[in-house]
C-alpha cells in the first residue's frame, strides 16, 4: 500500500489525463473566485489587475507543456 | 580557467551587486524596514526574487544531471512542484497571513495552535537553514577554486563579506533588489548553455532525432509522466501525491524564505500577484537547468556521472565572455540562496525566538539590531562550519533529508489549521511532532517498506496522511478554541486578527 501498488495497472496516459484534469480543475476553481476578492487593495481597478488571467494564462501554458510531453 | 574578459565580468559582477545592496541601506531604519521593507514592494521585484531564492547553482549542476540519466521528467520538480501551489499560496494563504500582519509562518502557527507548534518549527527551519548556509559556502569555493584560481578560503570569505555587508545594512530590500538583478543575470547565462547547445545539437529537432536513436534505454526521456512501476525516482504516483499535493505546497506556503517576501509587498493585491508572478517566470526554469542535460545526451553520450553534463558544455561550448556571464550567473544563484537565507533566519530568531520568548516589548530599533547581529552570527557559523562539505560529502543530501521529514507534517497542520475550526492547539502540536516521527520511522525503514530507492516522495505523503489523522483525532478529543480567537487566522471566519499574547488558549 505504501507503494501504491493499487495503481500500477493504471498506464502513464491515463496518469496524463489526471495532471491536464488537475489543471483544469484549478482553473476552474481560479474563475470562482468573486471579483471584490481579486481586485482587493486595488485603488483604480485595470483589466489587467484582475489576477484570474494571470493565473489562467499560467495554466494555459503548463496544460500546453504536459499535453506534449 | 576563465580568461581576461570573464575575470572582469565576475569582479564587475560582485563589485556592481554589493553596491546595489548597500544602496538600499538608507531605506532601513526599524525592524518592520529591516524585516519586511516597511510593506513597500511591488509585486514584480517579489515575484523575481522568490525564483531567484528558489534556484541556486546547484539545481543548474544537479537537475542537469538528472535529465541526463532520467530525462524530462525531472522537470515536474519546477512545474507541477510549484504551479498548483503557487496558486493556492496567492488566492488562499498568503492574502490571510499578509492581513494578519505576519513576520513569520511559524508565528502564524503560533497564533493559530500554540507557541510549542510555534517553537518547533521555528526552531527546524533555522537549524535547516544553518546548516544549508555552510554547505551553499563551500559549493561557492568550489566553483571559484578550478575557474578563478582562488583558494576555498579565500572564495568564502569573500563571498561572506559581500553577501554580509549588503544583508547586514539593507536588510530584506536589498536582498530582494538584487534578487532582481541576480534573476536576470541567472536566466541570461543559462539561457546561454541553452541556446548554443541546442545549435550545436542541430536544434530542437536534431536533439529530439538522435536521442530517440539511441535506443530503448532513452525511450522515455521525453516522458513527463513515468509509469508508477518505474525506476526512476519520479514515478507518477509519488508526482501527484508526494510532490504535487504535499512537498511542493509545503515549500511554497510553508517556507519562510520564500512567504517572507510576499509579507513585504505594498498591498495584498500586490501580495497575491507576486505569487502569480514568480510561477511564470518558474515555467521557464526547467529549460534553463534541465535543457542542458539533454543537450548532453545527444553530444557526449556514456557518461557515468550525469553531474558531470553541465560543466562539460561549458566547458566544450562556451567562448570566453560567455564563460564568465554564466559564470556571474551561477554567482548569482548562490548568492540570491545565500542572502534569503541569512536575512530570513535572522528574522525567524529575532520574531519567533527572542521578542517571543527572550525580550518583549522593546523598540522596533532594538529588534532590528537584534535580527543584524543574528545575521552576523549566522554569516560567521556558515563560513566555520563550510568544511564540512568537504569532510562529509554526504551532507548536503542529509540536510535536504532532515527537511523532506518535516514539510508533509508542517503541511499538514497548516492546511487543517487554515480550513478546520476544529483543530486545536494539541491537534496541531501532536500532528506536527507525530508526523516528523513517522517521517524518520518510514526513513530508517525504507529498505523494507518501498520498493524505489529513494521513496522521499512517498515518505512526504504518509508523513502528511499521519500528521492530519493525529491532528484530527487529537481534535476531537480536546477543548475546541472559541471562534473570536480564530478570527482573521481561519478560511470563512471573520478577517479580525487577533494577537497570541491576548488568547486565552495561550
């Protein structure tokens, strides 16, 4: 049990679909975050203040790194 | 040995940085200054000093070797071991300890649970961080000894003294300003090795042709996602429970080094961005340090030690002039690790241990004396204690051993004690010390209970599953905490703090 053995029949793209579905998932969670949260302590609110393009635009990139390798 | 022109650059190098840190000097006037830059950074400065703290030059020598012999997977170390964190840091931790007014995550501890949590993991990270400044010491005279014809005595001190003179009179703007430059510097030259390997190795497509020529030995090099039975240290089960849930949230939510930072900005939108920040510029760190190893692959295939990957490109493909930019680079390295280190010890000795438990009540000024001359007295035991390396090779492992124990558990009771008003100070402090105890078990055990080598990742997940198992059981069985305590410390509570010392469970 300390090994995982329990998924060793699991193959390495399935294990893939896990990561991008991990990724998606905190996506997802990023855009539920209310607004007043994310702009907090924020004088003259800007589009790009909004945090959740920051974090979606680093997802995007990591999803792209791990849908190719 | 480097030649005229690099001479200059790493002098150039070294002269430039001390008189950028000294500049920062005269912004320094209280503890909140010397400690947190008097709130006053903005996010992008944070976000670059966070990689720049989080890589030294060890990772662009160690991690190349690691991809020589394993391939790209060990670049879920950079990628999965700080994007999911980096993420839930900024959103959910770090805005609730930069309003609570924080110095210190084992304050927060304190706060929260109790000054015995408090104590024990102020206490582990600066002996950690001690002990890491000798062994970050001598990896510095061993680069100048075969390159600058410096002897390890020499290379030491002198690092010591820039290092020192900037941390001792700036403080933590300085070590974050020339985290900044350091970064830079960092990404400039490993971008280097990169770019002219990768045209040497007949480009990306010449790279990715040759190793796939080599045979079944290399068919998974390209493979982020190894299968649970492999070999290899990173199977994908010991990624996403070791790595990806508890090591990488621990280190990014749980090191001071690294939090300590993001309590320095102006404001917490500020705060949260340079977490944001600091996760894209680590996107590109894999390609820095784990590029060249593959290079290596391809160019000087058979080698029986993978460390040796690195300083062979270097060595064979650099012109002078570039020898010295990266040379300055892996400088840079070092002592962004060097000063982050000594500047957070400093104020982990100074908030946790002594206004905690030695001197209350004194003057800000006298705390900020207090935290430099902490960071003399640790810059002296780094450079006595250096040799070590050199007496017990094994050290610099032992030490990140001696950590790798404590972060599932410290992750543990951080996680419960931000989501679950239930836990109490007896939850917390039998998760912490029952975590680290299974940790050094599963450790002493490991021949028998795993069957890779080096199971660290799985030892992290279990000691994190004990540490939440006794915290909870523990919980249920004593005294919960009123709510009014938990105010500001607790997700979904009221964001009112509310100070340790007024806390009747203290």
């Amino acid at each position: 049990m300390l090994n995982f053995d329990w998924l060793r029949n699991v193959s390495p793209a399935a294990a893939k679909a896990v990561f991008l579905g991990l990724f998606i998932v905190s996506g997802l969670l990023v855009l539920m975050i209310p607004k007043a949260s994310i702009l907090e302590g924020v004088e003259n609110p800007r589009w790009w203040h909004n945090l959740k393009l920051w974090a979606l635009g680093v997802l995007a990139i990591i999803f792209t790194i791990y849908s190719i390798f | 040995m480097l030649s005229g022109i690099d001479y200059f650059i790493v002098i150039a190098y070294l002269v430039g940085i001390m008189v950028l840190g000294l500049y920062f000097a005269r912004f320094v006037r209280s503890a909140d200054d010397f400690f947190l830059c008097g709130r006053s950074l903005p996010f992008w400065a944070v976000g670059m000093s966070i990689v720049a703290t989080d890589i030294s030059a060890m990772d662009f020598v160690g991690v190349a070797g690691q991809s020589y012999r394993f391939g790209v997977s060990v670049g879920n170390f950079d990628w999965l071991g700080s994007m999911p964190a980096m993420l839930l840091a900024a959103f959910i931790f770090v805005p609730y300890f930069w309003k609570a007014g924080l110095y210190t995550i084992p304050e927060y501890l304190g706060r929260r649970y109790n000054d015995g949590v408090r104590a024990v993991a102020s206490m582990t990270w600066i002996i950690f961080f001690a002990l890491d400044l000798g062994v970050l010491f001598w990896a510095t005279a061993v680069m100048f000894e075969p390159l600058m014809g410096w002897p390890p005595w020499f290379s030491i001190i002198a690092t010591a003294i820039v290092v020192g003179l900037y941390t001792f009179f700036g403080g933590l703007t300085a070590v974050v300003m020339t985290d900044v430059v350091q970064m830079i510097i960092m990404f400039v030259g490993g971008a280097t090795v990169v770019v002219v390997g990768l045209y040497h190795a007949g480009g990306w497509d010449g790279l990715t042709d040759k190793i796939a020529t080599m045979g079944d030995a290399y068919q998974n090099h390209f493979k982020l996602i190894q299968p649970a039975d492999t070999q290899t240290p990173y199977p994908w089960t010991g990624i996403l429970f070791g790595l990806t849930l508890v090591m990488s949230n621990a280190y990014m939510i749980g090191n001071q080094a690294i939090v300590q930072r993001c309590l320095a900005t102006k404001s917490v939108w500020h705060a949260k961005a340079s977490m944001l920040c600091g996760a894209f510029f680590k996107m590109f760190i894999p390609m820095l340090v784990m590029f060249p190893g593959l290079i290596a692959v391809a160019m000087y295939p058979g080698m029986e030690d993978g460390d040796k990957a690195f300083p062979t490109l270097v060595k064979n493909l650099l012109p002078p002039g570039l020898r010295g930019l990266l040379f300055a680079g892996f400088l840079a390295g070092l002592m962004s690790t060097i000063d982050s280190i000594l500047n957070s010890t400093a104020t982990l000795w100074t908030k946790d241990v002594y206004e905690r438990f030695l001197k209350k009540g004194a003057s800000s000024r006298h705390y900020m004396i207090v935290g430099q001359l902490a960071t003399v007295v640790l810059l002296i035991f780094g450079v006595i204690t250096s040799p070590l390396s050199k007496q017990f090779p094994g050290i610099y492992v032992a030490i990140q051993t001696f950590l790798s124990f404590f972060q599932g558990p410290a992750f543990s009771i951080l996680l419960l004690g931000m989501f679950w008003p239930r836990a109490t100070q007896w939850g917390g402090l039998v998760g912490l010390v029952g975590g680290i105890c299974t940790s050094i078990l599963l450790y002493i055990f490991k021949g028998h209970l795993f069957t890779i080598e080096e199971p660290f990742l799985y030892i992290s997940w279990w000691s994190f599953v004990v540490g939440v198992l006794l915290n909870v059981a523990v919980s249920f069985a004593t005294k919960p905490h009123p709510n009014g305590r938990l105010a500001g410390l607790v997700f979904g509570l009221p964001k009112v703090p509310q100070s340790s010392c007024e806390a009747p469970a203290c």
